[in-house]
C-alpha cells in the first residue's frame, strides 16, 4: 500500500471554495466569511472586556452598609459619594428631587388622614341641636350630657317647663361630684376645628394622586413596610439573621409571593427610567416631573398653613401620630422645596427616604485618591505604586435591612473587604415594623452577634456606626427613660452620653465574645446626617482599613 508524502489539511479542503464557483457564489462566501470573522472578533472583544472588569472588580475594595431597615445605611452611601466623588454627587444629586418631594407629600396626606378621621368622629358625636351651625364637623367642646345642655341652654319656648328645669339642675348638681371625681380620666375635649380644615382637607386633596403617581415612578422602594401587610408574615422568611436556617430557594409555605426585589447593579435611578414612565397617566404625559413639582408648588400656602396650624399639632400629638424625622424637616422647609425651580441641597437630600429594595451596587471611584491621609505612612504609599492603586475604587453594596430582606445578604460576604454595620441607638424604645414583637436595639445586638461571629467574614474588616445620636439626645432630653426600656441599663445616669458609653461596651463586649480570631475593634458614634462630621469619621475609617491591608502585607 502506498502513501503520499503530503497530507492535506483537512479544515483547509473543508473551506476551500468549490471548483464551479461562479462569481456570485464567491460573493456570497467571502460576504459570509466576513461576517464570521466580525461576529468572532466581537466574542473575543466582549472576553477581554470582561476579564479586565474581573480584574478590576477583584482591586476594588468592596463594602457592605449592614444593619437594620431606617438604620441610614442609604444615608451613609450618599455620605459616601459626597465625600470622595463630589463631581459625581453634582450629576446625581438633582434625581432625588422626587424622592423628596414623595416624603413631603406622603408626610402632609397622614395630616390630612388624621384630620379626615377625627373630624369624621366630631361630627357623629355632635348632638342634634337647633339652630347650632356646624363647624368643620366637630363641635367646639365636648357634647355635653342631655341634662346639662337643657339647664344651661333653656329659652323663652321653655319658660312653661320651669319645673323641668329645676329638676334637672338637682340632677346635675347630684351628680357633679362624681363628674369632678373622674374629670381626671375624662377623654379630652374635642378640638375645635373650623371650616378653616374643612378647606384646607379640599385644597390638598390633589396631593393624593400625586403620591400615587411618585410611588408608581420610584417603584418599590416607595412602599413602606407594612407590619399588617401579608407579604411580610414568617410564611414569606422573617429572618432575624442572614444565617438563619430558613431556604431562600424554597418556595413559601404558602401560595403568597415576595415582594418584587431589584438586581444587584441595579438602583432605583436605573431601574425607574427602564419602567415606570409609562405606570402612570400624569407622569406619561411628561419627560420628567415638572407636572407634579407645579403641583406641589400651587399647595405651598396651605401645606404651611395645615403644618404652623395649633390645633393640628395638637391633634398630632394627642394621636400620637410619628412623622418620619425627615418628613419634619421637609415640612418646615416646605417654602423652599414647594417650588417650581427646586433643586435638592445635600442636607435635603441627605433626609431623603427610600426603602431599599433588595441589594444595590454602587461603584465610587475617589476623585481624591492621590490624598489618603495615612499620617505617618504617607511616604511609604508614595512607593509603593501597587498600594496606590488599592482602594482608589470602591464597590458599596446597599441591602434591604427589613427581616424579609436579610436572606439576600449572603452571597455577598465571601468577597467583601469591610462590614460596615449601623445601630441606631435611638430606637430603645421603638419595635420593628415587620415584627412589633421585637425591641429595634435588641434586633441590632441579635444581628451584630450574626456578623462578628461568621466565620464568613473572619477575614473582613468590621467597623460599627453607633448611628442617630441626635435622635437619642433628644429623646431623652423630652424625658424617655432608657431603663424603662432596657433593664439592663440598670440605675445608671439617663443621659445619652452615659448610654452611648453603655451600649458601645456592650456591643465591644459581643466582638469579643464572639469573634473567631482578634481584631481591632472600630466604633464611632455618628449622626449621618451631619454632613461634615460624617466625612471626617468615613475619612478616619478609610485610613484605618488601608492600614491594616499594609500591616497584612508586611508594608507597616
């Protein structure tokens, strides 16, 4: 058998063009064959790029904002990004014009729920009289019993029943001694609301559908957290930890869905331009939200009439209805925000509240990076080029901080670098929204003892925000007791510098306990929503977690 010397290639025979090509066929071919190359040359593209942005992801430094829902973990984000890319911040800052003015509107539509329903109350409780005008729906004082009013309000028509009336002045006067005796437990007088309210519940009344059509735009995260809401049961994984047993893969027990979560790399600026400018009829008609802010700003008078009106206040306090902290603060600047040509401050938006949905990435990439403010190792970063690069960039992952968004946190803490974790010390005497079985600080400590305790995270920098001092100051300044609240506490001094102290050994005291293996403890007392005092603490902590990655790499 003989072989010939030279063997074909195989792929070459298979791609040699056919011997009876014409030349329309070979048009054809090399039209096809060029298309490939162009489709093959974007593949390899698309895995370059995707291992330089691999690359980049692993020199980046990621952190983690950890801790319970309203903790101002969002808040301490935007601190983020107004300390370390404020050129960045200027493009962003303006998108928060709605989320503001959601605030504000949601804030003055409870008012005018609370005066709905009490006027409402005042009117079926006014006793039928003659004559007597009405007055908003409520009487101007309590409806009296059927005794006095005819005592104290006989005319000329009852002159003939004098003997009537003597008789019911004996009654009254039998029975006053027990009407002194249980004044004290008398509910109060009903607040005498004018037709004055009755206009201003009219004139407000647009801002109902105006809330409905910012919800509809912002998307989930405008929904607030419902303890009564079905989507919230256990059924659905109320977990009190990242850690807890309960399957997130698992379909719920029953047929109930959770709630709609956005994707990671996705925040709720992204995620509302993709969806929501179609959800509603008003914002449809419109390429951004001047609409509503002219809306708004047509309200400006009566918002601040409603919000300066006393008896309004009263009624709020009497009620004990709680306004956001943020809300407060937009309704006493409603002069300023109520306007056409708003545009959000950084102390506006820093009070700005939205419920984060699931878990957000955000990318901030220092615009000071050539200043690290590492004190005495400033020189030995000036050598080290590779350091330099270290933590130019960071990835901040914003979670959901509900019980029903905890299971989320997970995937997350293999890779990260820094646990940021926020307390809110003000909340001793509040429950959480989801389970109002659950003291807000005593969830705080159960979480903190999750986090420094997984082994997960043994590698990680942890670093707590003893967060809301401000609140806790003033708390406690209108006369909370804290031992009231928290036994515990003992007979130590009820002032919140005492308790600060108290609280920071005691979560100090769990680190210790409960840490794997030793490491710095880094605990600050922080208000976030004072913007300069926050940025020297981020700067302090980002210095500090620097120093510690040159101490582990043999530098310090």
């Amino acid at each position: 058998m003989r072989f010939s010397s030279e063997v074909e290639d195989p792929i070459s025979v298979l791609l040699k063009p056919p011997p009876d090509e014409t030349l329309q066929q070979r048009d054809a071919r090399l039209s096809m064959e060029a298309e490939a190359k162009r489709v093959s040359d974007q593949i390899d593209e698309g895995i370059r790029a995707e291992r330089a942005a691999m690359k980049k992801r692993k020199d980046a430094t990621k952190l983690l904002l950890l801790g319970q829902s309203e903790s101002g973990k969002s808040t301490t984000l935007k601190n983020f990004q107004m300390t370390f890319a404020p050129k960045a911040w200027q493009t962003e800052r303006m998108s928060w014009r709605a989320v503001i003015q959601l605030n504000l509107v949601r804030a003055v539509n409870t008012i005018l729920d609370t005066l709905a329903t009490e006027m409402a109350v005042g009117a079926s409780m006014r006793p039928p009289s003659r004559g007597v005008g009405g007055s908003g729906g409520i009487t101007s004082k309590p409806s009296s019993p059927p005794f006095s009013t005819i005592a104290l309000g006989g005319d000329a028509d009852d002159a003939d029943d004098s003997d009537d009336a003597e008789e019911d002045k004996k009654t009254a006067s039998s029975h006053s001694h027990t009407q002194r005796s249980s004044e004290s437990h008398a509910p109060p007088a009903l607040l005498p609301f004018t037709s004055t309210h009755s206009v201003l519940r009219l004139s407000l009344a647009p801002l109902r559908s105006i809330e409905t059509d910012l919800m509809a735009f912002l998307g989930s995260g405008s929904e607030e957290i419902n303890a009564d809401d079905a989507r919230f049961s256990e059924n659905i994984g109320n977990m009190a930890t990242p850690f807890d047993t309960v399957s997130v893969t698992s379909p719920p027990s029953s047929p109930r869905r959770r709630p709609q979560e956005f994707t990671v790399k996705s925040t709720w600026k992204n995620a509302v331009g993709n969806r929501s400018r179609g959800s509603s009829p008003r914002l449809a008609q419109h390429s951004d939200l001047d609409s509503v802010t002219e809306v708004i700003a047509g309200c400006r008078e009566d918002i601040q009439a409603l919000w300066q009106d006393t008896l309004v206040r009263e009624l709020l306090r009497r009620k004990q209805i709680k306004l956001q902290d943020s809300a407060t603060y937009y309704l006493d600047h409603v002069d300023m925000i109520a306007r056409t040509g708003y545009g959000p401050s950084d102390n506006d938006v820093l009070r700005a509240r939205l419920r984060t949905s699931g878990v957000q990435e955000h990318r901030i990439t220092f615009e000071n990076s050539a200043d690290f403010h590492v004190g005495t190792h400033t020189d030995l970063m000036s050598s080290l080029p590779l350091q330099v690069e270290y933590g130019t960039e960071w990835i901040v992952y914003d979670v959901g901080g509900s019980r029903t968004s905890r299971w989320a946190w997970l995937p997350y803490f293999d890779d990260a670098h820094v646990i940021l974790f926020l307390a809110p010390i003000s909340c001793f005497d509040e429950q959480l929204a989801e389970d109002p079985k659950i003291n807000r600080l005593q969830d705080s400590f159960i979480l903190w003892r999750s986090i420094v305790s997984s082994k997960l995270l043994a590698n990680c920098a942890i670093i707590l925000f003893m967060n809301k001092y401000d609140l806790l100051s003033r708390k406690i300044k209108h006369g909370a007791v804290v031992k009231d609240y928290m036994t515990s506490y003992g007979e130590r001094e009820n002032s919140a510098r005492e308790f600060t102290r108290y609280l920071r050994n005691q979560f100090k005291g769990q680190l210790r306990e409960h840490l794997p293996e030793a490491r710095p403890f880094y605990g600050f007392v922080t208000s976030v929503i004072d913007q300069k005092a926050t940025a020297t603490t981020l700067l302090y902590m980002r210095d500090s977690i620097l120093r510690d990655h040159l101490k582990q790499a043999d530098f310090v």
